[in-house]
C-alpha cells in the first residue's frame, strides 16, 4: 500500500510541475525581469551619483542607504556589464 501511495505522490508532483511548466512558468520568469529592471531603474534614480547621472538630493538617497546597501554591488556590475544582443532575448 506504501509504495501505490509513494507512486501516485511522483506523479502528483511531476504532473504539477508540468502544468505549472505550460501555464506560469513564463509569466513568472517575465515578472521577475520586470521587477529587475524596475529595481535597476530605482537605484539608478536614487544612487545615481555613483556613476555620474545625479538626478535626486542627497537628503533622499541618505535617507534610503540603510535599505539598498544590500544591492548596491550587483547594482554596478549590471550597470557597467557589456551588453550583447543575446541577452536581451534571454
């Protein structure tokens, strides 16, 4: 009885990833690049000092800091990362 109960639980979770592969997968995969972009731009907005485009006082960005401290890294290299034409179809 264990192992119908162990057989029908593999196939529950294979035909959920199936669906979840022909269905969400990439409205998920969409919604994460747009959320990336949008933190890009965000930062870019608020820190753009860094690289030479000052756009905000510096009162905002201080006031900020404490909560973007943690991207601020994976922020420039994104930005300064050469571009290819292959990434902007993957």
């Amino acid at each position: 009885m264990n192992g119908w109960r162990n057989g029908l639980d593999n196939v529950r979770r294979v035909l959920g990833e199936v669906l979840y592969g022909m269905a969400v997968h990439d409205i998920v995969r969409a919604n994460l690049r747009a959320r990336g972009s949008l933190e890009h731009l965000f930062i870019l907005i608020t820190f753009g000092d860094m690289v030479g485009v000052p756009i905000l006082p510096p009162y905002y960005c201080m006031r900020l800091l404490p909560f973007v401290v943690p991207e601020i890294n994976g922020w420039r290299r994104r930005l300064l990362r050469e571009r290819d034409y292959l990434d902007t179809i993957f």
